[in-house]
C-alpha cells in the first residue's frame, strides 16, 4: 500500500510500479481459476463438463508457466535494475532515500518471496511429470482406480465407504486433506 503511494504521491519509481505490480500479477490471474476449481471440485468431473475439466488444466499450466516465466526468471532481471538506479540515485543524493531504502528492503524479502513459491510450482510438476517412475526414486506411486480400490504396485487394496469419485473430485469429508495449490489431479501421492 506504501509503494503504491509513493509512486503516485512522489512521481517515485513508476517505471518499476508498472512491473512489479502489474506485469508481475499477470499470473494471478489464472491462480483465481485454480483455486476456484479447488474450491468446486465437483466442476473438474468430466462427466458433469468436460469443458470446465480442460479450462482447469489449461488454468494450471498456464499458471505455472508464467509465475516461473514472470516471477522466477524475469523478475531478478529487473530488480537488478531497480537496486542499480536505486543505489545511483542514493549516491547522488537525489531525494527520497528513506523511501528507496524501505523498497530496496522490501524487493528483498519479494523476491526471496518469488523463488520459495517458483521452487514449490518446480516441485509439483516435477512430481507430475514424473509420478509415473516414483518406484524408480525409492517411493511407491499410490493411485485410485475406477472402483475405489488404492493401488500401489501390484498390490490392491479396498478403501471401505469411499469411491474413486470421492478422491478425484473432492467428496471426501472435511476432517481428511486437501490437495495442494495445483490440486490432486496434477499430483500423485507418493508414499
């Protein structure tokens, strides 16, 4: 809210205004799907709407694709020059200081804020693109099938009174775990 105001109030870094808390939320968009989906879950069952199944999946690739795009990778690029006008502008007196400090602080912890969140997204398609090989890597792949029986392996085992619709679509009660930001159907679980 500080930033904001002072890029209006005091003509302050506008340039890097626009990025920072513009181009940079382009992402967020998307998010507001995916969590909207995780929220519904009912809405992602492709037999009620095999539309809305796509619109989700779309929604958290194209999420994941320019948070590590915008936020991972674009995002140091320009701080740097943000912290290289900043500190030219401290150095020559120019005004401001207190001001350009508190943002020079606050990009610090932001962009420490960017690479803890890209390393969770790296995580989860990790995951997902290579769930299939998790015996490979030491852990066991657990998967529903159709009649709700857990799999892991070879080996099968009934989960009594749930239903594979139950795990994929979120009917489980509100005491058992909720999947992650980028949702149960984009991980395995991993044992």
């Amino acid at each position: 809210m500080i930033r904001p105001f002072w890029s209006y109030h005091d003509n302050l870094l506008q340039y890097y205004s626009i990025f920072f808390f513009g181009v940079s939320e382009v992402s967020s968009v998307f998010l507001t799907f995916v969590e909207f989906f995780k929220e519904f879950p009912r809405l992602r069952n492709p037999a009620i709407n095999p539309y809305l199944t796509q619109v989700n999946e779309i929604s958290r690739i194209m999420f994941a694709a320019l948070f590590i795009s915008i936020r991972v990778v674009y995002w140091p690029y320009i701080s740097m020059q943000f912290w290289g006008d900043s500190l030219d502008a401290l150095s020559r007196g120019r005004g401001y200081s207190f001001q350009l400090i508190f943002t020079m602080m606050a990009n610090i912890g932001l962009t420490l804020l960017q690479f803890h969140w890209g390393s969770m997204i790296v995580r989860q398609i990790h995951r997902k693109l290579f769930s299939a090989s998790g015996a490979s890597e030491g852990g066991e792949s657990i998967a529903i099938d159709i009649e709700g029986n857990a799999t892991t392996g070879d080996e099968t085992t009934t989960t009594p009174g749930k239903s594979a619709e139950d795990y994929k679509y979120g009917t489980m009660s509100s005491d058992e775990p909720r999947s992650s930001a980028l949702g149960g159907s984009l991980l395995k679980s991993a044992v």
